[in-house]
C-alpha cells in the first residue's frame, strides 16, 4: 500500500543547510575579492592601449557576470534550504533554471559585443 503523504524536509535539516549555504557563499565572496584584487594589480603592470582598455571592461563584465551568477547560485541554495517539500525543491529548481538560461544568453551576447568592440580597438 502506497503511503500518498508528502514528504516533509525537518527544520533541522533546513537550519544545518542555510547555515551552510551562508558559509560557503561568504568564503566564495573573499575568493572573489581577492581574485579581483589580483586581476587588478595585473593589468595595472600592463602598458595602457585602447585595446587592453577593451579587454580589460571585458573581464571586468566577465567577472560582474560571475558574481551576479554566483549570487543566484547562493539565492537558489538558501531557498532549497528552506523548502518544507519535494515540491518547492522542484519548483524552485524551474525557476532558476528558466531564469539564468535567460541570463546566460543575455551575458553572452554583451560579452562578445564588448570582444567585438575590443577587436576593433586592437593595433591596426
């Protein structure tokens, strides 16, 4: 006999797992400043042109892409955290999948505009 109850996710289970989530979204945040950090004192030892000026906005937007993504990542984490049921999981699952396929090809396009843009700026 099958039992049609919902399965119910205990509220320690989602305290331990958002306690997590905010860990491991704070270590990520001091690994991106920190990588920031060292892209930035790379291109400050680089002879400045227009076209290392375009690839600097480039990776510049690379990384303001990664963040907001990782953000998203961390956001989809916490609310996994606090689903009471299989059914939030796999809703929230949709939407974020849904939502950052959007996104993704959003940040592509810009990102190879702005290579196209630092192309053309390159040596003649």
């Amino acid at each position: 006999m099958a039992n049609n109850q919902p399965f119910d996710i205990p509220q320690q289970f989602r305290d331990i797992a958002e306690k997590n989530v905010e860990q491991a979204s704070a270590a990520y945040g001091q690994f991106m400043n920190a990588m920031t950090q060292a892209m930035s004192m790379w291109w400050g030892a680089m002879p400045p042109n227009e076209m290392t000026s375009g690839f600097k906005t480039v990776q510049d937007r690379a990384v303001r892409f990664a963040k907001q993504n990782a953000d998203a990542g961390f956001a989809l984490a916490s609310s996994l955290a606090n689903a009471k049921d299989i059914q939030d999981v796999i809703s929230l699952q949709t939407h974020y999948a849904q939502s950052q396929m959007q996104t993704y090809a959003l940040q592509a396009q810009e990102l190879g505009r702005l290579m196209a843009d630092a192309v053309k700026k390159g040596p003649a």
